[in-house]
C-alpha cells in the first residue's frame, strides 16, 4: 500500500474518534496565549483530583502552535496521570489521550506510531462491546469532552453543559461530573435571567456538588457567590471565610473571594486578596480585570457620596482611581485581546475623563468583534447606546444600539436594561416633542415587548392620529 492510500485510511479512522482534534472546539488564534496561559494556572495552582483532562488540552493548544514534540511529551504526562488517578479504569480513561497521540503523530507525519495508538483505542473498544471501532460511547467520555468545552470560553460553554448533563444521566452522583456541570451552569448564569429567577435550582447543583467533593474549595465560593446573588450574603461569606482558611487552591479562591468582597462594597479588601493572587499569577487576565473592576467601584462610592460632584481632594481621587482602572483594563487586552468587556470597561473610563475619542475607538473595536454569546452582544449594545446617551450626546445613536441589542430576543439582564433604558430615553423624547410620532410608536414597541398588548395598542393609534394630524393632506 502507498503511503498516501495509507495516510488516508489512517485519516478516515481518525475523524471518528473522540478527542480533542474532533471536538470542534472554537479556539481563535488571538485566544491562544491566554487559554494556554489558564491551562498552566491551572496545572500549576489548582488542587484538583481530575488533571488528565487539562494535560491534553495542553497537548492539543501546543499541537495548536506548532509545538508537536512538545504535545507528545506532555500527553505522555497526561498517560501518567491515568495509571495514578484512575488506575481501575486505565483503558476507557486513555482514550482520549491515545486519540490525541494519533492524531498528533498523523500532522507529523509518523503514521506507524498514529496506527499504534488507533490499534489501542480500537481493542479497547472491542473490549467493551463497543459498536464502533473508534468510538466510546460513555460518561467518561461525555465528561472529557465537557471539560474540554468549558475550558475553552464562553462560546463552548452551552455544549460543554450539554455533555455535563449526558454524564450525569449514566451516573447522576459522580462527583466529578457533578462538578463539570456545577461551574458550567455558574458560568452561563452570568447573564441568564431565567436562571436567575430560579435560583433555587441553581443553588440546589451548587450544594450538590459540594457535598459530593467536600474537599473542593473552589465550589465553596463560587456557591457562595451564588448565595450574593441570591440575596444571602452573609451566608456565602461563611463560605469565603472558610475557604480562606485553607491552603488549597488559594490562587483561584483569592481571586473569587475578591470578586465577593468587590460585590459587597469591601473594595479594600477585594484588593488585597487580587495582589496575593497576582503574585503566583502576574500574567492573569481576570486577575487584572478584577482589579480595574475593584477602581472603577471605588470611584463610584466617591461619586455616590458627594452627591455625583466631586470637587477638591475628592476629585483627584476620583481621576487617580479612573487612571488606575485604566492602567489595568489596557492591561487585561494586552493579555487577552479578545476580552469583550475590558474593551467596554475601558471606554467607559475614558468618557469618565473626557477622554471621548478614545472611548468611541475602544466602542468600536469590541463592536467589530465575533460574538458568540448572545448575551455579551445586548449588554454591549446597551453600554454602548449608555455611553452615546450620556457622552456622545446623541439620542438617535443611543436608540439605535437599545433596539439592535433587543433584536437579539435572548431573555436575559442585558435585555431588560435595555428596554428600561430605551423607554426612559423614548419617554423623555415624548415628553420634549421630539420627532413625536416615531417616539410614540417607539413606545408601542416597547409596551409590545414587555406582553403589554393594551397598551402597545394605545400607543400605535396615538401615533397615528399625531401623524394623521401633521399630514391633513393625508
């Protein structure tokens, strides 16, 4: 056989394995430094009894750039790791790592040593009783791919909670699916207002997984985090408090703990456990972001205590803090230049100062970007119609990104500032005489989707008698 026919029967077994070659993870090339940069955090800073998966992940983002030898050895790492977490299981947990050894051994052109691993996953298979030669179908499986998913950004995270929920239907109180789904589910309710009117549901999977992985710190404060938005603060800080206490995962419990105290107004507090943080982690873009977070709520205690008009020493302060929310918001897109909203938080810092220019190019940039997350695209719309409304000084801009964010009909929190804001705006325009039949019929719109059907009404035959009245002729 010619070593082309080979290398394309060797190609047709490969697409049907399950790993991360075949996972259609959506990884951009800017997005590279950054998930390579969180793998090694994790590695490095995470205590977790689950580290096979990360390793090749690591293996895949290397092969990524060009960095093949490297992938061998660190799926070599990863093969390790599975005779010491899961020496009971060795065959069905190597996989997806003997899948990634084929794979990466293929694009180097060693297809003796690709056929080696495929050979494996193949017995392996057989073994099982597995119907297909290449293909397991299980919740381990499901899980790897989970974690994978989850791993690589906000894109991936509703198949990543996809393949989290598959799992847990093969083995509903395996703790480290419960925990795959848990930070899934946490990480999409972010923004998602319907999980945010059922927080009982939400709480409920955070509890769960924290009594099936009692040693898991990093659980514990994201459930009490969970409990802040809930309106029980005070018992997620028994939470924070109890994870400070211990010594495992303290990078990644610093840095939530810190979003915490940010949320319940202990700015200084928040700052403090950021700079712990940043001194085993200095290149974190989410560290730095935090940060920028933590001056620009400083600055609005100052504006919300003299009444929104600083003047004098307060003033300064107010500048100070606006410069070093800046200095660090450039900071986190030099780390992570596809970090959506440090472009917002940034231009929102420059129009605080004036600065109106070099908001609108940091408006602009983030605007321009690929965005997956429906979501992510109302709120920037909204930040954006804000900024245009309170800076720009132009209310038709303003409604214009207010209606393109609620064309996105995804309920979520964006959504609802949205129609406030744009009913606030559309009010003021109505009560001005501005442009009047087009604001009332704006108006019908937003009675219309917020289900007021009456009223929507009310205000479509109330613009057409203001128009009927402008135009007689007509």
């Amino acid at each position: 056989m010619s070593e082309e026919s080979e290398g394309k029967l060797i190609e047709d077994s490969l697409i049907q394995l399950r790993c991360h070659f075949t996972w259609k993870l959506l990884i951009e090339a800017p997005e590279i430094p950054d998930l390579e940069n969180r793998i090694w955090e994790e590695i490095q800073f995470l205590d977790t009894k689950y580290n096979v998966g990360i390793h090749n992940l690591l293996a895949y983002v290397e092969h990524l750039k060009g960095q093949n030898e490297e992938a061998l050895v660190t799926l070599k790492k990863a093969e390790d790791l599975i005779q010491k977490e899961h020496a009971n299981q060795a065959d069905m947990r190597s996989l997806v790592t003997w899948g990634n050894f084929a794979w990466v051994y293929y694009h180097m052109g060693r297809l003796a040593e690709a056929q080696t691993y495929l050979d494996k996953v193949e017995n392996t298979c057989k073994k099982f009783a597995n119907p297909s030669c290449y293909r397991m179908e299980c919740p381990e499986m499901d899980c790897e791919e989970g974690w994978a998913l989850a791993k690589c950004g906000g894109k991936n995270y509703e198949r990543a909670k996809a393949c989290f929920e598959k799992a847990l239907e093969g083995d509903p109180e395996n703790p480290e699916f419960n925990t795959g789904y848990v930070i899934t589910v946490y990480r999409l309710d972010n923004f998602n207002i319907a999980a945010e009117r059922n927080e009982t549901f939400s709480l409920h999977v955070l509890k769960r997984a924290v009594r099936l992985n009692p040693d898991d710190v990093y659980i514990r404060v994201l459930l009490a985090l969970k409990l802040q938005d809930g309106g029980q603060e005070a018992e997620g800080e028994k939470y924070i408090e109890e994870a400070l206490t211990s010594m495992s995962s303290q990078t990644y419990v610093f840095r939530y703990a810190a979003k915490f105290y940010r949320r319940k107004g202990s700015v200084d507090k928040a700052l403090e456990l950021l700079k712990m943080a940043l001194e085993t982690t200095p290149t974190s873009a989410f560290l730095h972001h935090q940060m920028g977070l933590c001056y620009k709520k400083q600055m609005i205690q100052i504006k919300e205590a003299t009444n929104w008009q600083p003047r004098g020493q307060d003033r300064e302060t107010v500048n100070r803090l606006v410069q070093l929310a800046i200095c660090k918001f450039e900071k986190t897109i030099m780390l992570k230049p596809t970090f959506e909203m440090a472009y917002v938080e940034l231009a929102e810092m420059y129009a605080e100062i004036g600065h109106h220019r070099k908001a609108e190019e940091h408006f602009q940039k983030v605007l321009r970007m690929k965005i997956f997350e429906d979501q992510l695209k109302q709120e920037i719309h909204y930040r954006y119609g804000s900024f245009q409304e309170r800076h720009g000084k132009s209310e038709d801009k303003a409604i214009t990104h207010y209606l393109k964010g609620l064309k996105i009909e995804k309920m979520s929190r964006s959504r609802e500032k949205l129609l406030n804001a744009l009913e606030k705006l559309t009010k003021r325009c109505v009560h001005r005489k501005v442009r009047v039949v087009e604001s009332v019929s704006l108006l019908g719109l937003i009675h219309k989707l917020k289900g007021e059907v009456s009223d929507a009404l009310l205000c479509y035959e109330r613009a057409l008698r203001l128009a009927a009245d402008l135009n007689p002729m007509f």
